[in-house]
C-alpha cells in the first residue's frame, strides 16, 4: 500500500509535465487517467488509512488524511472528465492549444498540491503544500484573462496571502512551542506535536491554533476572512470553480483540524471547541443571509460553500462522536454534491449566455437532461434525503443535541433552513419557471437554442448523484471504519 502512497503524490506531478509540453489531446487523456487512477488509488488505501495507516519518508496517511484525499481525488476525478466537453466548445479559437495545455497542466498541478498538503507529516510541509494551492489556483481563476477573472485573482491573491502569513505565524508559535519539549532542532511532525501532548506549554499552543484558524480560515471561507471567495468561485472556469469548493476549502480546513488536533492534546478540548464554534456559527449567519438574496448563480454556490465550511466548524465544536464522524462525512458529501452543483451551473450559464439567476428560466425545457439533474444535485446540497449531506447533516445535529452545546445544535438546524430555502428557491426558479420565449432550435438575436451538452459534461454529474446516494443510504463498511477512527483521531470518540 505504501506504492500507492507514492502513486498519489507523484502521478498528478507527471500529468502536470506531460499536459504542458503535449499536444491538448494527449494533455486531455493525461489529465482524465490522472484523476481516475488517483481516485482509485485514494478508495484502494481506505482500508489502510481506516485500520493503522501507512508512512512513507515524510508522507504519511491517517484516517483523517485519508478522509480529504479521498474528497480531493474523487473532485479531480469528476471535474477532469468534465473538462473534456467543457474545453471542446472552444476548439478551433485562436490560442486554443496554448489555453489548452495551461488549463489542463494547471488542474492537474492543483490537485496534486492538494493531495500533497494533506499527506504531509509535518506542520511546516502543510503549511508549504496550502501555499502552493494558492499559487495555482490563483492562476487558474485569471486563466481566462477577462478583467473581472484577473480582478479576483488579485483579490484572492492579495487576502490569502495575508491569511498564510497569519498561519506561518501560527506555524512558527507552535514551533517554539514544540521547541520546549523537543530542543531547539525538530521537524514539527504532527506525530511527535500529538505525542508530546500536555507537555506543550499551554499560552504558545493556544495562540498557534487560533493563529491557524485565522490564517488558514481565510483560504476555507470562514467569516470574516471569506470576501475572497465569492469573486474567484464565480469567475473561474467551471471546472476550477468545482474544485475550489469542492476540495480546496476542505484541504484549508485539514489544516485548520491539524492544529485542532495539537491544541486539544496540550490544553483540553473547551478552547479550541469554542473557537471553532463562534466562527462556524458566524460564518452559517453570513452565508445564509447572503444565499437569500443572491443574483448569480456561481456567486449563490460560492456563499454555499461558506455555510458548509461553517457546518464543519460547528460539527468539530460540538466535540460529540456523533459529531465529529458526521463532520467527516460531511466533507466527502459536500465534495461531491458542490461539484456537481457548479458543473451544472456550468452547463446553464454556456447555454444562456449568462450567470444572472433572473435571466436564466425555463431550463428544464431547453435541456431536458442537464437541467433535472443540477436541481437534484442543488436539492442534495441543501440535504435532502436520501442523498449524503442529509446524513452528514442528520449525523451532526444529533451529535450536538446529545452534548452539552444543544442550543448551538438548534441554532445550527435554523441557519441550515435558511439556507436551504435560499438555494431551493433560486434553482427552482432556473429550472422550472417558463422563460416565455419559443423553443427554438437555430441561433437567433434572442434565441436560445436547444441542445443538451457533450456527454463529458453529464456523465460526472451522474456519477456524484450515485456516489451522494451511496453515501446517504449505506456507506460501505470501510468507510465508515475510516469515519469512525478520524472521529477518534479528533478526539470525538470512535472505535
């Protein structure tokens, strides 16, 4: 299994030269095997990462690791084979091969510095891995050069570079922390940080985490360090998009649990419960106000993401079994059902013209396939049954009203609804209310034509609707083994 290990962190590295030097068809068929084979290899270690885990020099894969590879991997996946029909409207443009080459090197140099950050042992690697995420993905949202894309980016740019500063800072506090304990020359692995446990001495430690949670809180949307946010998920490519929501935000917040994880072996589990708690709840108030009234439709997912991150700080402040598992769980739904959400906002805004949630109507007429299938998967965003973000959902409410923080729990379930109603309400309304125009089938001044997208673009979204239901309904057996030791590796309990 440690091959596989290896596999992982070198693949997507090979992707990235191969799809920068060849030719946009061989970039396209790197990049698709990359992901596929890199989501396999990530489901092919669940059972290690679940039963002991696995290290290999400085890599190392826990099931708390395991758990956000495995939503890194199964995104890649997904939005590589999505890119193919998405990148296949633009054929024939001028410039076309050399976008090409820098798109499909960039996503798969993206991925694999998110895969990376989470298979690190070390405080310092993390902290060099998230910063390479920012790098890349900041080029991926200018990619298409408009000024609105390169606005964000420089935007994006701009304020996580000064949340990473804060998270060095953080990384530097807890290293003089460790310095205590281990001498002046260590290698700040999280192994050794973990073990050293109530010998850290307490002030240090509580200042690195919330150093951390304000720093690295900034690249996973957490209020107030998520303006960023908004701007680059709606002007980035689609594909990129589905991949900063879908598994960049939740590698930001990995590293946030890891500090977690250090600060409740050195001082108890209150403080830094509590600290995750007031900037969950802070961030679940914000999103779901803004959800409400929201007027694109990449803008309205972004905001999304934000009351998802909020849910997961909230899940890990409840600091139940129940909880924590949930929370977990959570991370893998929201990948999948955020992904599928942006690749099938994708598809309407290429086929209206526009990411104006008013001028987007009657879609279920014009695309009889792709529209059904965005409203299921914005319905199993808002946690519907029986999809996963349900029982994720289910899992930590229940978790939290069996703990002693049962207020913040119905507080949780009145944001959630809020938002849910947001959302519900705006992909009703692109979906099923008539446009009033004629279905017509050749391009005109104000037509819109009929026509479904290439199959590249429908086929993942499908395959995360069976992945969503899978995790709704029966989880297998080892991953839920893997749900369950992270929770314990968090200190929620477990096996």
């Amino acid at each position: 299994m440690g091959d596989l290990l290896i596999v992982l962190a070198v693949l997507p590295f090979a992707a990235v030269v191969l799809s920068a030097v060849a030719p946009p068809a061989v970039g396209r068929a790197c990049t698709v095997a990359s992901g596929v084979v890199s989501l396999g290899c990530a489901i092919a270690l669940v059972p290690s990462a679940a039963h002991g885990g696995l290290k290999v020099g400085f890599l190392r894969l826990d099931a708390l690791a395991g758990v956000f590879v495995l939503a890194a991997a199964f995104v890649y996946a997904v939005t590589s084979v999505y890119a193919v029909g998405y990148l296949r409207e633009d054929e024939g443009e001028e410039g076309f091969t050399r976008y090409a080459r820098r798109f499909h090197a960039g996503l798969n140099l993206f991925a694999w510095s998110m895969m990376c950050a989470c298979l690190v042992d070390g405080l310092a690697l993390l902290w060099i891995g998230v910063e390479i995420t920012t790098v890349v993905s900041a080029l991926l949202v200018a990619i298409d050069a408009t000024e609105d894309a390169s606005e964000a980016a420089w935007k994006y740019v701009l304020l996580a570079s000064v949340g990473l500063g804060i998270a060095l800072l953080g990384t530097i506090v807890m290293y003089y922390a460790g310095s205590t304990v281990f001498g002046g020359a260590y290698d700040l692995s999280i192994t050794k940080l973990l073990q050293a446990g109530g010998r850290l001495p307490h002030t240090p430690v509580r200042l690195a985490f919330v150093l951390a949670v304000v720093g690295f809180g900034t690249k996973a949307g957490l209020v107030p360090m998520h303006t960023w946010l908004p701007d680059a998920h709606a002007e980035a490519p689609t594909p990129v998009s589905a991949m900063l929501s879908g598994s960049l935000l939740a590698v930001s917040f990995y590293a946030v649990l890891r500090y977690f994880q250090v600060a409740r072996a050195a001082v108890g589990p209150v403080f830094p419960q509590r600290v995750l708690l007031a900037f969950g709840v802070a961030s679940l108030l914000l999103a779901a106000l803004y959800v409400l009234d929201q007027h694109d439709v990449k803008r309205l997912l972004a905001y999304s993401s934000v009351e998802h991150m909020g849910i997961l700080a909230v899940a890990v402040g409840f600091g139940a079994p129940l909880a924590s598992a949930g929370a977990l769980l959570h991370v893998l739904a929201h990948a999948a059902a955020k992904s599928n959400a942006f690749m099938g906002a994708g598809v309407l805004a290429r086929t209206y013209r526009t990411k104006e949630i008013s001028r987007i109507r009657g879609a279920m007429e014009r695309l009889p396939v792709s529209a059904p299938l965005f409203l299921v998967a914005v319905f199993a965003l808002a946690a519907l049954p029986p999809f996963g973000v349900f029982r994720s959902e289910f899992q930590i409410v229940a978790g939290g009203l069996g703990s002693t923080r049962g207020g913040w729990a119905a507080v949780l379930v009145a944001l959630v609804t809020l938002a849910f109603l947001g959302l519900a309400t705006a992909a009703t309304r692109m979906v099923v209310v008539p446009s009033g125009r004629p279905r017509l089938r050749s391009l005109g001044a104000a037509a819109i034509p009929v026509r479904e997208p290439s199959w590249w673009m429908i086929t993942p979204v499908l395959v995360g609707l069976a992945a969503l239901v899978l995790l709704g309904v029966h989880p297998p057996a080892d991953l839920t083994a893997l749900l369950g030791r992270g929770a314990a590796e968090l200190g929620g309990g477990g096996r």
